[in-house]
C-alpha cells in the first residue's frame, strides 16, 4: 500500500473543508510506454484498495486483468478506514480524531480525491474504470467528471441513483448503530453493536431467500434455537466489526444516499447518460434484491456505446463479487473488441 498526501484544503461538495487529505491506494504491473494500460477499479462499500485480494477470479495474474498485461490502480475512498482520510484520521485543528465531526462525504467527494490521485501519478487516460454497486457511483460519477480522459467503463450491480430502497435500508442500519449505548461516546470502538446489527441488515439485502434457504437452513428438525442462520448472521457481523468502525459505515451509506448522477445537471438521469461516450460493459444480476436488474437495463437503455450482461446468479447483489469466472469470460470476451 501506497500513500498520496495532499497537503492543500479540499473543498467538499456539501460546502465544509478538510485542510488536508491523505489517499491509501495499491498498484500492480507497470505503465507501458504511452500511458495506455491502465485499469482503474472503485471498491465498494466497506473493501480497500487491495483489489487483487478482495476481487480474486478477476484481479491477478493469469486473470482477466493481469498485472503483466494492465497497470492495475485501486485506491481507498475518503471516508473509509483503510488508510484514506476518514473519521479515525487526527484534526489538524484539535490533535484528536475527527469521530462525530467529519464531515458529510459525497461520492463526487471521493472521486475528486481519485482524480488528484491520478494527477499524482501523472496518468494521462485510463483505459477501463470498473467499479461494481458503490464503486459504479464512483464510476460513473468519473465519467462525467472527466469528460475524455477515461475510454472504456464496466459497471456491475450497480445504479444511475441511489433508490429509495437502497436509501430505507441504510437508514434502518445507521437507526441500528445510532441505538448503540456506546455511538456518541469518542472513541474508536463507538458503536460496535449497532455496527454488528447494521451488517445483519445489509447481508439480508446482499443475499436474498433462495440462497439464505437452500446455504442456511437446518438438517436438524428437532431444534428450537441456536440455528444455522442466526449463527450466519452473528458471524458476518462478527467479521465486520473486527475490520471496520461504526463511524465510516454510517458516513458512507449516508454518501451512498447521496448518489444522483443528474444533481446539479439538469435533474434528468437520461439526459446525462446519453452524454457518455465510453464504451461501456453492464453486468445486472437477475437476483439482486439491493440494486435489481432493473437499475442496469435503465443504464444500457440511456448510455449510448453500451452492451447489457445478465447473470442468473443465486447469490444476489454479492454475486458481483462471488461469480468470477462467469464475470471473467464475459469481460474477456468483451475486451477482446475493446483492446488499447
């Protein structure tokens, strides 16, 4: 992991200031002689820059994208906890972590962060931008953002808006981490419990009936406690708290809320869309509950040079992260009309 220092004030979207921001980011392979190699993926919710260890089946050599075909760019968004500027990070004004008082972070925030990080590394295009459910927003956020500097776009589960769905949801998990004793209190543990209850929800929305019944349900009939789901769900929770902080899963589902390609561009999604020019590769699921196939076909309907992949997966919204061979073969397929 590598570390961008930007020591200048950087204006946030929602009108607050940070005096300075750092970005943690990892690369692989080298930048072939005219700069045209590079892939650039935005991580999800609560992943880090690491994309080759959470993204395997795709990321990796002898993978779809290959360190020794692509210069490979993942870096941590502004918020999260992985080494980017987050609500753990010290306040340059007091000498104490920010906790409650960072401030209100939007996915055009984070990608405004991402486009220094490629000025820092004097990258002039980027070949492909991928990005799969919050990193799509980044994604496509970059993409009006930067209009010519990026050529090819592949977007997985993912939405031209946050839906009121996706919004109810995040709001009944920071209702969760805000009915912790401990959230107020300033420290790096605050929350913990809710943060625990707030991964159970989203694993509902992750997965869905079919996969939690036919992956979760008991061989024993006889019992009447202590089942295999509950057990699933304590674990996934379990697993989030010992990894992340309360703290930046409740800022960034309020981010993710924040996603409207067409705020402050006229309000019309279709309009904004029909002015992309990449090439673009969609990937919906037909069993996702979270961002549902019907958020993909709106994007291939509006983006002029698109192609729509449907995947009939079991595994829900998750299945952008679990179906790495099926996803490889149509990527490579695709990339093989669309090579640098």
């Amino acid at each position: 992991m590598e570390y961008f220092n930007y020591p200048q004030p950087f204006a946030l979207e929602c009108g607050d200031t940070l005096s300075g921001i750092t970005i943690a980011y990892n690369t692989y392979g080298e930048l072939n002689d005219d700069k045209s190699n590079v892939v650039w993926v935005c991580h999800a919710l609560t992943a880090n820059s690491n994309v080759a260890e959470w993204w395997t089946g795709i990321v990796g050599s002898n993978h779809v994208i290959d360190p020794a075909k692509y210069f490979i760019v993942c870096a941590n968004i502004l918020g999260s906890c992985y080494g980017s500027t987050g609500p753990l990070s010290i306040d340059a004004a007091t000498g104490d972590p920010y906790y409650h008082n960072f401030p209100f972070i939007t996915i055009r925030d984070m990608v405004e962060a991402h486009i220094l990080l490629r000025q820092h590394l004097q990258i002039p295009s980027i070949f492909l931008l991928i990005g799969g459910s919050m990193g799509g927003y980044q994604a496509l956020e970059w993409c009006i953002m930067e209009t010519g500097i990026i050529r090819n776009m592949f977007l997985l589960a993912t939405s031209a808006t946050e839906s009121a769905w996706g919004i109810a949801t995040h709001t009944a998990q920071r209702l969760s981490i805000e009915a912790d004793g401990t959230w107020l209190t300033s420290n790096a543990t605050a929350g913990a419990k809710g943060l625990k209850a707030a991964r159970a929800i989203g694993m509902l929305t992750y997965r869905n009936y079919n996969i939690m019944v036919q992956m979760q349900s008991d061989a024993d009939t006889e019992k009447i406690d202590h089942f295999k789901a509950s057990s699933y769900m304590e674990h996934q929770g379990e697993k989030l708290v010992s990894r992340f902080n309360a703290f930046s899963y409740w800022l960034l589902t309020k981010s993710m809320d924040s996603h409207h390609i067409a705020r402050g561009r006229g309000g019309k999604v279709a309009a904004v869309l029909k002015n992309l020019s990449q090439h673009t590769l969609i990937i919906g699921i037909t069993s996702d509950i979270l961002c549902p196939l019907v958020e993909q076909e709106t994007l291939a309907s509006y983006i002029p040079n698109s192609d729509l992949v449907v995947i009939d997966s079991e595994y829900g919204h998750d299945g952008f992260m679990v179906e790495s061979v099926i996803i490889s073969q149509h990527l490579s397929s695709w990339l093989a009309v669309h090579q640098f």
